[in-house]
C-alpha cells in the first residue's frame, strides 16, 4: 500500500528537506526561491506515526527550450508546453526504499496535471536515474554538474 500524501505548507516539510538536502549547511540553504512564487505546492508523505518521511516541491517552470523531449523537434519561437517543474524532493534515511519518494512524486504529478501541465520535469542527480525512468522520465541533454552536489540530467515527463 502507497504511504499516504497530502498537499501542505512548506513549514510541514522544511525540517526533512533541510536535514536530508542541506545536511550540515546553515537553515536558509533549504529555502528556495520558489517557495514564495504563486502556484507552488508541496507534497508530504506520512509514516504510520504521522511524521512527514517523504516530500517534494513544485512549482510552475517552463521546460527548457533548448532542450528537447525525446521525440520532440524544437522549433525556433514556440512556446513550451505548460510545465511544473519539482525540486527539494526527500526520504527520510530511515524510510528510505519504502516508497515515499515514489509516493510525493506521483502525488505531485498528478497535482500538476490538475494545474494545467502538461509536462513535469527536474534536474534529478545521476545517481537517481533509475528512479525517475521507473517513474516514467526520461534523462534529456548532457549530464552537467550542480556544485557541490554533483552530476545531473534533466529529466522529463508528459503529464496527462
């Protein structure tokens, strides 16, 4: 059985993202920008105890342009599909492998869907390849390094 989700403020899920994301860095690392910009929810997935073991950022973000969907041709000029793109995503290391992450991301998606995306997309760590294609996206461009947390790829779903 999934983990139960819920849609909450980000106060409900900062101590996870902080602690599993920020480990060892000053509080304000662990508060992005996005948290403050209209359309941006977060979604928290809860252990039998009632604690937050799982959770995920979202909020609207244009897919990049110069980056295609596999089988998409860019054109020059043409607006992007509507897109929420998702950060901060977290397990607590105890409940890792369990589900949660699964969970939160599935949550969101279909969120987004209800918001009007018709695409979902992240800069996802290499080293979590596997789950995103398992959850059905696809690695897009070159990896490319995000200091100092180490390489990614843009990664890409269709919604809906």
């Amino acid at each position: 059985m999934e983990p139960p989700t819920k849609i909450v403020p980000v106060g409900e899920i900062f101590a996870l993202r902080w602690a599993v994301l920020r480990t060892g860095l000053p509080r304000e690392t662990a508060v992005y920008p996005e948290d403050a910009q209209e359309g941006t929810f977060h979604v928290a997935a809860y252990d039998d105890a009632g604690t937050v073991a799982g959770c995920v950022t979202f909020f609207p973000e244009p897919f990049p342009r110069e980056t295609a969907f596999p089988g998409e041709t860019v054109v020059p000029g043409e607006a992007a599909a509507p897109a929420y793109r998702f950060r901060g995503m977290a397990s607590a290391p105890e409940a890792r492998g369990q589900g949660y992450g699964a969970a939160v991301l599935r949550a969101g998606l279909a969120e987004a869907a209800v918001r009007g995306a018709r695409l979902a997309w992240c800069n996802g760590r290499t080293s979590a390849r596997g789950f995103y294609e398992h959850q059905g996206f696809n690695a897009t461009g070159e990896e490319f390094e995000i200091a100092p947390i180490g390489p990614h790829h843009v990664f890409v779903t269709k919604l809906g």
